[in-house]
C-alpha cells in the first residue's frame, strides 16, 4: 500500500446533508479555505439523506403531534414545535439564498409545496388537537392553520382517508398549506455540484479507518481509499464527523472526553409504498397520526405524499425493524463494536429502562405484511394489499448517555452536538428532525468552532439568513417577509394573499 500526506483546512466526514451543509456555509464565509469530504460510498446522500430512507417532512412542528405534548393541567406545551419551526425557517433561509445567488438551480428538483395534516380519532383526541390549534395559531409561525372536526370538509382535505370511512366516533384535523416535501438526497448532491465547481474536493470511496490528535493540537484522519486499495494521510485543524449512524464509532476514535459514556441504539425502518396510480392521485398531503401507546416518538404514523425522481409517490408507515448495523450500508458487528468500557454501564442502563420499547421493536418485527396492512386502513379503510409494497427505509441510531434529568442510560430520540472542548472537532449523532435543521444544527457547530472568525462573519450570515440572531416567533412582521421571499424563490406559493 502507498501513504499519501496531505493538509487541509478543513476536514468533513461523510457526504449526506449535514456535511454539505457545512461546507456551503464555509465556503460562502471563508471562500479561501481548503475543505475535503471523504464519502465511503460512491455517491453523495445514499444513508440518512437518501429520498427513500428520510421522511423528507420537511420537518416544521406543522403536523407532528409529539412536538406539543400535553401537561399535567391540561395545556399545550409548544416550546419545541416553535423551536423547530424558526430552525426550518432557518434552512429555507439559506436554500432561497443559494437560488438567488444562482448557486443552485431548480429548487422544484429538491422542494415541493404541499399541506401538512394532523389527524385524530375519539373526543379525548380532538380536544387536544383543539387545544394545540388554539395555542399555535396565536404564533405568526403557524399563520394559516386550519381546525375542522366537520366529517365533510375532511372529505374535502383527505378524501382517500375519508372516502370508504363509516364515522361513528368523532375526528378531527388540522391543515396548513405551508408545508413542504423535500428530497434531502437531491438537494445534497445539488450542494455538493456547486462545491465541487469552488474546488471543494469530495472524495468518494474513501472511509475514514481512524481520527487521532497529534501533538500540535491538529488531527490527522486515516482514510482508505477503495479505488486504490491505499491508505492517506490527512490533516486539519477542524473535522466534522457528519456520518450518519458512523458517526458514533469515529467519534469515539477521537477519545475525546466528551465521547466518552456515550452509546447508540440502531433502529431501522420499514414503509408501505403504494403502486397504484389510482390511488396515489387521490391524496395531496403529509398526515400525521398520533403514536401508539408505549411506541416511540419516530413511530408516530403517517401518510406521506412524496415527490420522488419527478413522480408522485404514496408512502404509509413507519414501521419499526432492528438491525444491529449503524449504516444501512454497515456491519452487522457495528452495535457490538460501539460498547466500549466507559459506555458498557450506560447501554445496560438503557436496556433496563426501555422494556417497553423492546416488547414494542419485538412486536413489529413479528408483524405480517397484511398486519401492517390492517394498520394503513385506519387511515385507508379500503386499502388493497396488492397496492402497496414494503421498501426498507434507512438506520437511525439513537444517541444513549447519562443526564441528570434521566439519569444513566437515558435514550435520546432527537439530534446531539457533540464538540471537543478547544472546538477543532465536532461530530453529529442521532436523528429527527435532524436534515430539516441542518443549517441551524451547521451555525451552532460554528458558533462554538470558530468563535474567533464569528465577528467577521457575521454580516455575511445576516445576509444569507436575515433572522440570524433574531426571534422569529416574537415578530410577526419578519416572519411574514422571511415567507413572501422563501416562497418565492423556492416556488412554495404563488399568490401573496395566501400568507396574508
């Protein structure tokens, strides 16, 4: 084998939204900088990314009901859809930025307007879907949303979902024109095309074997290049670990304190995809249900319009399944290899405190496919088992680590930073709603990295995000500015007065 020493500014690892992402960012504030991606696989966003394996919501707190949990006394908690509602405003920030500056083109090749939707079943049900309308349509960010418990102007919202339907309980559902479809694979390989062209070198077919610090403070990062068959060299003052479910074992190569007592759950996931055209054209929307007793938050039931290659696609599910590879591409030796000796009490502790989940996961994976059937015709009453067929979605690995609040062993359903102390390495775990938030998850990474370069910065990320450093949820008048001029350039609406 051949060594090969190299420098570089700026090291990320893996090719999928997140790394994009970052090296977009940048290359927009420090055009001069020298920045490598290294991508095991041979094609830019084919894990967390890929169309078939991201849920491609586009996510925005507009539909999912686990964002505003209902307390105690009653109330509707809505801190975390406002959060992740301003973090997506956040990316079509950026992405309308892109497409004006012409620096990607064809935003319909990546985003899609289409409505979000909430639907429940049984009076306790469609007091909570009122309570959390009330509560949210007093924010500017969910401006637009309607509330309707009339069994006729649902049949005019989903009338696949309501078609064959005998209503002999009470529904209700909340509808907003405002969501999106987006393909993260498609708009990934589109960044990664406009870096290329600014000499930002990806290098596909090459995976990262091991991360060491050397004795500068620098890192050098061994790669193998399967072209070749020959091991490199390289070294950076900055990595960033955006791999997706490998995200964890490299990290974990750095032996940095902050990886220590952490460990990760794989999950991986299953959806029905309907193959009638006849059925397919008789739903417009994303509509979420609410999650089964004791499932996990990244099991809440939805039916899904996609918008995949150019077509119009139909999607029901999650379905849970278990696999112990951290990629859909990995190794089934991957969740053996993560437990190490400072995270083995952690992952036990895990294992003690989610009896629940496991009977869950054991369940689903037992089920039938006409089983899975019988749970899409709560939403499809006359669903045909011919019409659809199983298609396996990406891995997810759920983050595992010692909190106060949950103590040992406490398993994280959303997305984790995790940075060495000095800031010259940072690496992302977990998932949802992770690719929608991906510019704000990539500015926080940066904030704490570059600390020095921020001041710099900033007027240029004011410019490509005009609410960087603003509270979107507390004006109502920048909110309003921010969706004319996303909507326009990313083709989401065509007439002013639908967000008036």
């Amino acid at each position: 084998m051949n060594n090969s020493n190299t420098s570089t500014d700026v090291i990320l690892i893996g090719a999928g939204i997140m790394s994009a992402t970052l090296a977009s960012l940048l290359k927009e504030l420090a055009p001069d900088w020298d920045i490598t991606i290294f991508e095991k696989l041979d094609q830019a966003g084919q894990e967390s990314s890929n169309v078939w394996n991201n849920a491609g919501t586009g996510h925005s707190a507009l539909c999912e009901l686990n964002y505003t949990p209902e307390q105690p006394d009653g109330s509707i908690d809505i801190s975390k859809a406002l959060n992740i509602n301003e973090k997506f405003q956040v990316s079509k920030q950026f992405w309308t930025h892109l497409v004006d500056s012409g620096l990607i083109k064809d935003p319909k090749d990546f985003i899609m307007p289409l409505p979000h939707m909430s639907l429940v079943h049984g009076q306790d049900n469609v007091d909570f879907l009122k309570k959390r309308f009330d509560a949210l349509t007093d924010n500017p960010l969910f401006q637009g949303m309607e509330f309707s418990d009339d069994p006729e102007k649902l049949k005019e919202w989903i009338p696949l979902i309501m078609g064959d339907r005998t209503i002999d309980h009470p529904m209700a559902a909340t509808k907003i024109d405002a969501g999106t479809d987006v393909n993260f694979g498609a708009l990934t390989r589109k960044l990664l095309g406009h870096l290329e062209e600014k000499n930002v070198h990806v290098k596909y077919n090459h995976t990262v074997d091991d991360i060491e610090r050397r004795e500068d403070g620098s890192w050098e990062v061994k790669v193998r290049n399967f072209e070749d068959n020959t091991l490199e060299y390289h070294t950076s003052g900055f990595v960033f670990i955006g791999a997706g479910g490998g995200a964890l074992s490299l990290l974990q190569k750095t032996e940095i304190p902050e990886s220590k007592h952490v460990g990760g759950f794989p999950v991986s996931g299953q959806f029905l995809v309907c193959n009638n055209p006849d059925v397919i054209e008789k739903h417009h929307a994303k509509v979420y249900g609410k999650a089964a007793v004791g499932a996990p938050p990244m099991s809440v039931p939805h039916l899904d319009t996609r918008f995949i290659d150019g077509e119009q696609s139909l999607l029901f599910g999650p379905f849970a399944g278990f696999s112990p590879k951290f990629l859909k591409a990995g190794s089934n030796m991957d969740l053996l290899n993560s437990v190490r000796p400072d995270n083995a009490f952690t992952m036990l502790g895990a294992g003690a405190k989610n009896v629940p989940l496991t009977k869950y996961l054991v369940q689903q994976l037992l089920q039938t496919k006409e089983q899975r059937i019988e749970q899409l015709r709560e939403f499809v009453p006359d669903a045909k088992s011919e019409d659809w067929d199983i298609v396996v979605a990406g891995q997810r690995v759920q983050v595992i680590k010692d909190t106060e609040e949950g103590g040992k062993g406490t398993l994280q359903f959303g997305t984790e930073v995790v940075t060495g102390a000095n800031g010259s390495i940072a690496a992302l775990l977990g998932a949802s709603p992770g690719a929608s938030t991906a510019v704000s998850i990539m500015l926080e990474i940066m904030e704490k990295c570059f600390p020095q370069q921020l001041e710099e910065w900033e007027p240029k990320i004011k410019e490509m995000i005009p609410s960087y450093g603003k509270s979107l949820r507390d004006n109502p008048e920048l909110v309003h500015e921010i969706r004319m001029n996303t909507a326009k350039a990313l083709g989401l609406v065509e007439k002013e007065e639908t967000l008036a």
